[in-house]
C-alpha cells in the first residue's frame, strides 16, 4: 500500500469503523448471558448425577480454553487475515452459546454443553487480544488512547447488560440465558461489516515477505510489562471470586447485595477508564500503572478492614475506579513497547498469561495466606493477600517506571505525548 492509499485509509477510518473496534470487546463479556442460570442448570441436572463440582466447569472451561484461544491467535495470524480470525472467535462464540441450549437434560446432555463451553472459551481467549489487537493497529495517537480507555468501559458495561438479560431469560428457563447470546448476532454483523482489514504485517514477516521467527518481535521490555501483568492477575481477579462470599460470611447481605455491589463496582471501572482515556492519561508522569496499583491496593484495605455497608460500597467504588483505569493504561504500555507489527501477538501473550495466572489464582492466593499467617480470615484470605501484595507491586513497577524514564523515556506509555493531531483525529 502506498502512502498515498494509507492516508486515503486512515481519512476513511470514521465513527463507524470506531464503533465496531469498540464492539469487539463485548463479545468477550458474552459469557456473562449463562453466569444467572448456574443454579438453575444445577437443578436441571441433579438426576442425571451432575454434582456441584462438575457444575463449575460451566464457567472454568471457558477460562481455561481462553489460555488456548489465545495462543492462537499468534499463531494463526501468520496464516491468514485478522479479521477472518475475529470472524472464527466470533462464530465459536455464537455456537458455542446458542448450542448449549439445546442439550438435553441427560449427563450426556451435560457433557455437550462442556463441549460447547470449550468452543465459545477459544473463540473468548481469541476476542481478548484482537479487541485490543484491532484498535493499536487501525488507530494512532490519542484517537487510539481514547479507544483502549473506551473498550474497558465498553466491555465492562456490555457485560452487566448481558448478565441481566440472561438473569431474566434464566428465570424462564436455563435453556434461554444460552438462546441469549443470539442478540450478539446484530453486533457480530456490525463488525463484519465496518471493521476492516488492518494494513499490518503478521510478527516475524521479512522485509521479502518471508515468515521468521515471530517471538524476535516481542521486545524485552514487552516480557516484563507480561509477566508482571500475569503476576498481578494472580491476585487483582481475587475481588471477583470473593466478594459474594466475603459479603456472605460478614453477614452485610444476600446475593441480591451482592449484585448491587458487583454492579457498582463495574459502573465505577466504567467511569475510571473513561476519565483515563479523557483527561488523566499524560497528566500522571507515567506512573499510570502504579497509581492504579495503588488505587486496587485501597479497594482491597477497605473491604478488609471496613466491613460494613456504606464500607463496601466505597470498596467497590474505589478499587472499580483503579481497575477501569489499571486496564487500558496495561495495554497502551505493552502496545508502547512493541513494534507496530508485535502488537498482536504480544497481546496475545499478555492474554494468555493473565488467563493462565488467573486459573490459578486460589492455589497462590492459598499459598500466600498459608505463607503470610491471614489464612485464618476464611474468606478475606485473598484480599488480606492482594492488598499488601499489591502495594509492594506499586512500588516496583514505579521503580521500573523511574530507572526507565531516566535513560528511555519513549518507552513509557502515560508520558505526556506532543498534541499534535493525527490525520484520524482530524475526521473525527
């Protein structure tokens, strides 16, 4: 492509292109249609011997096969176009969803809505990297900033929607919550039709075309910026997998409360992320990530240590305003460190590092409770864990952040960058 087409390309990249980048995200959240029905899939099962541990496989195998989807795509982009890949993972999301459905109330029956499970959690660990994947290589500048901020609100906010239009269609019947994922389908065709192909050679490509050896363009800074970010992840997903139970065994309320406070806490990333990408990003002196280290680390003392109603709630609000914040200031940090044609498959590595550490999460979080004498707090273990833990993570990463800085500032992402407009912008 000449410079001539990419400039023609770049003014041609308008709301709509903008819309279904953003979109891409939400099918990440769709899992969320099938989460209300669990005890209602119980119930439906119990004859056919499907205990409680079977049940959760529901919900693990999908987190499981993210690590897998992942992967892939790295691999695959070598090999055919993004956007067929983007179309694969969606397609493995709608069958995975729709399919599972219409499976009989027998353990054979069980048995293929796991099937099923395993198809839309590959087609789930694809959409990760590709919705970040897809922004960093159409957009530049703080046209794409704005994007990363937006997708994590985005993706966020699709998920409530979906677990409460699941939540209705489960009181109907289980079968419903997964005949749900048939409204995706509008969005699935929106995609297909305004997002397209970025003009961006696979990892690895020669100068002649040639394929080498993808892995020489993740840079080193990029394996740092992963490996934490997968470390962390052992512990930041612990508000998810504990906060109902910790809501239970502290007597603040039912599952209802419980919801309130999830819902809440999305809202709050919600806004986070939107003030990230609107006003804060350029304004921290690239200490981005620790500040939102530091703000999870906060979330993490509240709900440990004000354990009460109105305490939960600024829990929830302050560590959603530092989640909603921490993730797109992630991404726009690996994308920093990465060469244009590595960001793909570099995010496709932090994927599957988060996926993989978040899966065991409760063996390390147990582990450390074990380690640092909290394990007796029952269910406040893990929190006990993170909020210290992450602190301590503040301060590498701002050490990091400070030694780099002083003899590579171009690799820090949060820097207050020149305002020049890129030629996006200016049709926007």
């Amino acid at each position: 492509m000449t410079a001539e087409q990419k400039a023609t390309a770049k003014k041609a990249l308008g709301i709509t292109v903008q819309i279904a980048a953003l979109l891409v995200i939400t099918l990440q959240y769709a899992k969320s249609f099938s989460t209300p029905a669990m005890s209602a899939i119980g119930a439906a099962y119990a004859p056919a011997g499907v205990d409680s541990l079977m049940l959760k496989n529901i919900e693990g195998l999908p987190s499981l096969m993210a690590i897998v989807g992942a992967f892939a795509v790295g691999i695959l982009e070598r090999y055919m176009k993004k956007k067929t890949m983007l179309i694969i993972a969606m397609t493995c999301t709608l069958v995975g969803g729709v399919v599972a459905g219409l499976m009989p109330e027998t353990i054979e029956g069980f048995y293929g809505i796991l099937a099923c499970r395993v198809v839309l959690g590959f087609g789930r660990g694809m959409i990760f990297p590709m919705a970040s994947s897809f922004i960093a290589d159409l957009f530049e500048g703080r046209q794409r900033d704005r994007l990363m901020s937006f997708k994590t609100a985005v993706g966020g906010l699709s998920g409530s929607v979906f677990q409460l239009i699941g939540g209705f269609l489960a009181v109907m019947s289980w079968r419903y919550s997964f005949i749900g994922y048939l409204f995706i389908i509008p969005i699935v065709a929106m995609i297909v039709l305004w997002l397209p192909e970025p003009d961006v050679k696979p990892a690895g490509t020669t100068a002649d075309g040639k394929r080498g050896n993808a892995l020489k363009s993740i840079t080193v800074a990029a394996w740092i910026v992963i490996l934490l970010a997968g470390v962390w992840n052992f512990f930041q997903f612990s508000y998810f997998t504990n906060i109902s139970l910790c809501i239970k065994e502290a007597g603040l309320g039912d599952t209802g409360f419980a919801g309130i406070i999830s819902s809440t806490q999305t809202l709050a990333a919600a806004v986070g992320a939107i003030c990230y990408g609107a006003f804060l990003k350029g304004r921290l002196r690239g200490f981005d990530l620790p500040i939102a280290l530091l703000g999870e680390a906060v979330g993490f003392w509240i709900l440990t240590h004000i354990v009460s109603v109105p305490g939960y709630y600024a829990g929830a609000i302050v560590y959603g305003l530092a989640f909603g914040m921490f993730n797109p200031a992630l991404i726009l940090q690996i994308v920093k460190v990465l060469p244009k044609e590595g960001a793909t498959l570099g995010l496709s590595l932090l994927a599957a590092a988060q996926n993989l550490c978040q899966y065991f999460s409760a063996y390390v979080l147990a582990f450390f409770a074990g380690l640092m004498g909290v394990a007796a707090t029952g269910q406040f273990a893990g929190w006990n864990v993170a909020w210290p833990l992450a602190t301590a993570m503040a301060v590498l990463v701002a050490v990091i952040i400070v030694i780099t800085k002083a003899k590579h500032p171009e690799l820090i992402a949060g820097l207050k960058e020149p305002g020049k407009q890129s030629d996006i912008e200016k049709t926007v």
